[in-house]
C-alpha cells in the first residue's frame, strides 16, 4: 500500500489537503485534526518509519511555519500511531500473539475498543495541553 502510495503520490496529496485544512487553526483543533489525520494515516500505511518519512517533515514543518512547537508533532504522531497498532490487523505482532492465544480478531477488537476511546481521549487532552504548554 505504501509504495503504491508512494509511487500514484497520492500520499503527497493528503497530507497537502490535510495541511491547508490545518494551517490557521488554533492549537486545539490543530492538534485533534493532526491526532485524527495520524490515526487514519496509520491505516493506510502501517509502516511506522515508513509513515513518518512521508508526513513529518510536511506536518512538522507545517506546526513551525504556524508559530506551533514541530516536537508536539512527534508526539502526535507516535500516539495516533501507538493506539492504531493495538488493533491494525497488517501488524504481525497483534495477529501472531491472537493466533497464539486462539483469540478471534473480532473478539479483540471488541475487547480493546473501549480503551481504545479511553486512549484516545486523554491523548488528545494531553497532546492539546503540550501544545499549549510549549507553544
């Protein structure tokens, strides 16, 4: 997916939408926008370092250019990817340790869901206060 991604630039063409969408917000919505573009970009390329050689050095320079802090933007990209790791199935760690304990998929994904909403709220709480903070 990523190199196709890559190679139709259809990568390139997100992240220019989702930063002309962000550029001029204040700093909460620009933080839950980034937090909910990471968590979708974790999708569609489940390659951590793979994702942020495409979409740090736009979106870090994007929170620069705005007067925001670019080191938020690293914590914003390693919560949205953290918490969609837990339940991507493209993550052989997840489907090799469900494998092991004969745990459905299904079954986990409505086990984790939850917590996950639970993550995902105090990540956005504490991204938007750092954001904030060190602005």
């Amino acid at each position: 997916m990523f190199v196709l991604m890559q190679s139709t630039h259809i990568d390139a063409l997100i992240l220019d939408r989702a930063a002309s969408a962000l550029r001029g917000t204040n700093p909460i919505i620009f933080v839950i926008g980034s937090y909910i573009l990471y968590l979708l970009l974790s999708f569609l390329i489940p390659s951590t370092s793979g994702l942020a050689s495409v979409s740090i050095p736009v979106m870090g320079g994007l929170a620069a250019a705005i007067g925001l802090s670019p080191e938020i933007m690293i914590m914003i990209f390693s919560a949205g990817c953290g918490l969609v790791n837990l339940v991507t199935p493209t993550s052989g760690v997840v489907m090799g340790e469900l494998q092991m304990s004969k745990v459905d998929y299904t079954t986990w994904v409505k086990f984790v869901t939850k917590p996950m909403i639970i993550i995902a709220l105090l990540n956005i709480v504490i991204l938007s206060a750092s954001m904030l903070i060190f602005k």
